[in-house]
C-alpha cells in the first residue's frame, strides 16, 4: 500500500462519521427542524454500541443498539418541539448536555475495556483494481453504508413525491398542511432518521474508529456535523464534499503534528473547529446573503385543527 | 390519541411562577428513578444532592462560590436569548476571560503590585470575554454565519488556547511540570469574606450584576428594545431599532460578563490557571437562564439552584459512588421540563382520544 493510499483510508474513516450524522441531520432539517442534538444523537450511539457489542459479543447487535439510542432521543426531541412546540435551538442544547450525561453514566462500567473492531469487506473483483481498488472497495460495512445513505437520501429527496412532500413541510409548514399532509408525522419521521444516523455515526466511533469506550469521545463531531449541513447547502451530495473536507483537515493536522512541524499540538488541534468557522464565513459569502436554508427551518409548526 | 395545543388569550402570572416550580419538581422525580435505577436509594441520594450542600457554613459558601459564575453568565445569556441572539459559546468566552485577567496577574507576578491591579484584572477580563464574543457577531452580522455554530466551534479553540498557555509559555517554572501557572500573590487575588470557606469578593460583585442587569432589563430603552427585537423583529426594524448593532452589543455584553465570572473564578477561588478549570460554567449557565425565564431575578435563583447540583453531584460521587456524569443528566432533564412546562404559558395542552378531523 502506498503512502497515498494510507493517508487516504484515514481521511475517509475520519470522514465517514461526519458523513452519517450530516446526511441524518440534513433530512431532518429539509423537513424544517433544527436539531441541534446531533453530538448527544451521536454519543450516545457510540455508548450504547460498544456497551452492547460488549454484553453480547456481537458488532450487529451493538450497531443495532446505537441506531435504536439515536432515534430514541430523537423521539424524546420530537415530543418536545413537535408535540409541545417548544424552542427548538434550547431543546437541541438540552439534547445534547442530557445526551453527553447520560452516555457517561451508560458508559462508566465500559471505559477503557478494549474490543476488536468491525473488519472491513472486500468486494470482489472491484477491490483489485489498481489504487481506486484498495481506496474504496476494501473498506469497513459503514463506508458503503455511508454512500449508500447519500445516494438513498438524494434519490429520496430530489425524485420521489414522498420526498418531495418532506421538503415541502420545510418549507412552507402551513401550505403542506393545507393540502392535507400530516406535517408533524412527517416532521416525526424525519427527526427519527437523524437520530438513527447520529447513533450509527456514533457506533462508528466506539466500534471501528477507537474501539473502546471514553467518555466525551465525540469531541464536537456532531456540531462539525451541523456545520456540513450549512455548508453543503442542504443538498446530499455536496454534503460529502464538506465531510470529507473537514476529515481532511483532521487527518492533516494528525499527519503534520507526528511529521513535527513546528507548530504547538494544540494549534493542529485546533485547526479543524477553525477550518469549521472559515468555510461557514466562505459559503454564506459565496451565496453573498441569498440563503439556500429550508424556509420554514427552525419554526415550530401547531396545525389549528 | 395525540396531543392538540390550544393558544392562550393570556398567560397568568401564577402560571408563570409556577412553570418553573413544576418543572424542578418533575426534574426531580425523574432524577430519583435515575438514583434508583443506579442502584441507589433514591431519598439518600437526593439527600446528598440537594439538602446536604446546603447543610453547614462550609457548604453553603461553595453553594455561593458555585452560584457566583453561573448566574454571571446566565445574567448575560439571558439579554442574548431575549433578544434572539444565540451565543452558546460562553465556556469559551469564561475562558478568554480567565486568560486575559490571568495573563495582567502573571505578567506582574513578582513585581511591583498595588491596589490598582485587581481592577485592571476584572476589566481584562471582561474584556477578553467581550472580544471573543464579538467574533461569532460579527460573523454574524457581516457574512450571516450561524453564530450558532460559530460561538461553540471557539469553545473549542479557547479549551486549546488555554492548553497550550499553561503547558507552554505561562507554565510556572517551579511547578514540578505541572500544566498551571503560578499561584498569584495576595494582590492579585480577590479577599475572601469568612472564614472556613472559600466566599469571596467575587459573590458580591454578581450580585451587583444581577441588580444593574435587572434594572437595564426593566426600565431603559436598552431593555426594551432588546425585547422588542426578540419578540417582534419587524416591528423593531420599522422603529428603526439597528438590529445588527444590538446583535453586537449582546454578544459583547453576554462575552464581558462570561469573561468577568472566568476572571472571578480564577482570582477569587482557583489563584492560577489550569487545564479544565471549568466544570462547564458556560454550558450550564444556558439551563440558568432558561430555567431563570430569561430574567436576571430568575437567574439568580436558578444559578443558585444548579450550584447545589454541582456540589450535590460531588458529594453523591464520593457518598454513593454515582457517576459524576448523572449531574449533567439531571441538567439536560431539567432544561427538557423547562422548556415543556413554558409551552404551558402560551398554550392550553390537552390529550385528545378521537381520530383528528
């Protein structure tokens, strides 16, 4: 494996958690909700999956579990902004500081215990061929799962009605109620594919990238992942362009930092959260004010009966 | 079944006192089935949480020493979220605060000092938070970047910054390696106020905070017009309020106050920077504010009463070996029932059995 090679697979597993819980997210905000919850969606996933994957001894039933504890605390977001029309930027903060506690407290009885991670599948045939080969066919279960859920979440969104529907309850929450759809169900529905993306991007984590347990392990990426929302425009496919941007930054500051350039660690460290900052300014200006954001993103929705 | 709100014509104002009330008392029955569930009694760990800080003078005044940082950058949210401004980066803003008062203490540290360097620290200090601040601010008004988004991201920078700070140029040479500065000299510490405790200046001086902000909030322009943006922003552009020089002077006021409570914290009760010298000040303060119904008043009470959960969730780690982290779980329940309990004020919430129309 070349050199290249290497630096690349690393770019894509730092990549591929942004991925998941981006896509997740950008559904949920297409339907026109603002779930700021995505880091405690994603820590818990990461929590319930290797505590699972642990009692069990099995990688499935603990990926399994991550999906259900994202889409759970989905649930409990849904009841609140949806169900109780509550502010929907205080109960994603909420999420994500119940979800940071309680995956320490879920957790405790796991850290430090070490387990093999989830191997990776070779296509047949595919994986041989030179470069591409080893790059993209020779990966773990959640890469493909990656694409698939992007080319998934833009043929759903972009050619069918049903999609087609689910963007119109972003946009204009009323109009779709008028014409008889059931924009809270909807809405619903939405939140709980994020919050099974978050968990998958958090069993990701604790599975496949360190497979072991410590607490906080997310480190901001489910905020980066809120982030590649805003900058991919909310549309799917740029939405891998901003992840694997951002995971490029991560590796590169990880290869800088062991190569020994002479800048302190925390300075690299730091590098990715700022990336974060500059490419939000870069985008909103290159749209220079016309936001591309959902219309009704953020407003909490009552149908009058 | 399903839930059907109904708008209110008026909200109360007993309603309004007691949807804060009820959503502590939910807050605390779910956290008696957390304690159970942890293989705890509940009524003995709801005992060491919240009766047992407020128990003797020692525990009283860490409940004060606590309270003091919360309700300082709560006050501060509180004038952002009024607004509809959105800083969530006030842990990082806390932080920059501590720097730049810290940095005034350690450049003078053996040298001549006088009664003029605690002012200047708390005005560095404040003024360090209120610059930090001002960056997702103006990010904001400029290129129309989620302050959201931005404010938290510099979180994590300032954690880095201060990292670097006392591992590397502010490290004290004769700290056995250790990632801190050193300990300030008397003259760049605030005095304490009793004995046995560490009570300090600092408390006093949030509670002036509270006062002035309480006033601000409630018979100036200022105050009203902060309101008005939040609640009615088109109204506000007709009466020519400038919304993005409000944005501006939230956010620097919420940073100034942030930055002063990190100053406090670190002159008053640390004497020196470390890594990790906030227990999440700043992330908490939101649930303050919120649960303070965005009211420098309320604030202060409800600082207080997530002060008692800090040294409450100290006392149940070392008594009953409950994970530190259950605090935080019982802080992101509570901000779940304040926020359920104020939909309470403006709708009527009622469980309907028949199928919708």
């Amino acid at each position: 494996m070349t050199l290249l090679e290497a630096i690349l697979l690393t770019v894509m597993t730092a990549s591929t958690p942004l991925l998941i819980a981006a896509i997740g997210e950008l559904v949920a905000e297409r339907a026109g909700v603002l779930n700021l919850g995505v880091e405690g969606m994603m820590i818990m996933g990461a929590a319930a999956g290797i505590a699972v994957a642990i009692t069990t001894g099995s990688s499935a039933a603990g990926v399994a579990a991550a999906i259900l504890a994202g889409m759970a605390l989905a649930a409990v977001f849904a009841l609140l902004v949806l169900g109780l029309a509550t502010n929907q930027v205080a109960a994603g903060l909420a999420l994500a500081i119940f979800g940071l506690g309680l995956s320490g407290v879920l957790g405790a009885p796991f850290v430090g215990v070490p387990r093999a991670g989830i191997g990776k599948i070779e296509v047949p045939f595919l994986s041989d061929i030179p470069f591409l080969g080893a790059v993209l066919f020779r990966q773990d279960p959640f890469v493909y799962a990656s694409f698939a859920l992007v080319i998934g979440v833009a043929w759903f969104l972009g050619r069918t009605r049903a999609g087609l529907v689910l963007r119109a309850c972003g946009e204009n929450a009323a109009a779709a109620h008028a014409l008889g759809y059931k924009v809270l169900r909807i809405r619903f529905l939405a939140l709980l594919f994020g919050g099974g993306c978050a968990g998958l991007a958090g069993a990701y984590l604790s599975l496949v990238l360190t497979p072991f347990w410590t607490s906080g392990m997310t480190s901001g990426r489910g905020w980066i992942a809120l982030a590649i929302v805003v900058f991919a425009s909310w549309m799917p496919w740029r939405a891998v362009a901003g992840a694997y941007l951002f995971g490029g930054v991560t590796i590169l500051q990880l290869h800088a930092q062991s190569a020994g350039v002479p800048v302190p660690p925390q300075a690299m460290a730091a590098l990715p959260y700022l990336i974060t900052i500059l490419a939000l300014v870069l985008i909103m200006r290159a749209r220079s004010g016309g936001s591309t954001a959902p219309a009704g993103l953020g407003r909490p929705f009552v149908p009058d009966r | 079944m399903r839930l059907v709100l109904e708008q209110r014509p008026e909200t109360g104002f007993a309603l309004r006192l007691l949807s804060p009330l009820l959503a502590v008392a939910l807050a605390l029955a779910s956290a008696a089935v957390m304690f159970a569930a942890l293989g705890a009694d509940p009524l003995v760990a709801l005992h060491a949480y919240f009766i047992l800080p407020l128990s003797d003078s020692w525990g009283l005044q860490e409940v004060a020493v606590k309270a003091t940082p919360l309700v300082l950058i709560s006050v501060g949210l509180a004038f952002c979220y009024r607004a509809g401004v959105w800083n969530i980066g006030a842990e990082g803003q806390f932080l920059l605060g501590a720097i730049g008062g810290a940095w005034l203490a350690i450049a003078t540290h053996g040298a001549a000092q006088g009664p003029w360097l605690l002012p200047a620290m708390l005005i560095a200090g404040a003024a360090g938070g209120a610059i930090f601040a001002l960056i997702p601010a103006v990010l904001r008004t400029r290129f129309g970047a989620s302050e959201i988004l931005t404010s938290l991201m510099l979180v994590y920078v300032a954690e880095l910054l201060l990292d670097w700070l006392v591992r590397g140029p502010w490290r004290d040479p004769d700290g056995f390696n250790m990632p801190q500065t050193v300990t300030f000299s008397p003259a760049a510490t605030l005095p304490l106020l009793a004995e046995g405790g560490r009570l300090n200046l600092g408390t006093p001086i949030a509670l002036l905070v509270v006062a002035a902000a309480a006033l601000v909030a409630a018979r100036t322009l200022k105050g009203f017009e902060i309101r008005l943006v939040g609640e009615a922003p088109r109204a506000a552009g007709f009466a020519g309020i400038d919304a993005k020089r409000l944005t501006w002077l939230v956010f620097a006021l919420s940073g100034a106050l942030a930055g002063l409570a990190g100053i406090v914290e670190v002159s008053g009760t640390l004497r020196q920077l470390q890594p990790g010298l906030s227990p999440g000040y700043g992330f908490t303060a939101i649930i303050v504010a919120f649960l303070g119904r965005l009211n420098p008043m309320g604030c202060l009470v409800a600082g207080v009463f997530l002060a008692v959960t800090f040294i409450g969730g100290e006392n149940a780690q070392i008594m009953l070996r409950l994970p530190l982290d259950a605090t935080r779980v019982f802080q992101g329940l509570l901000l779940f029932y304040v926020l359920a309990c104020d939909t309470m004020l403006l709708y009527r919430v009622r469980l309907l059995r028949s199928a919708p129309a």
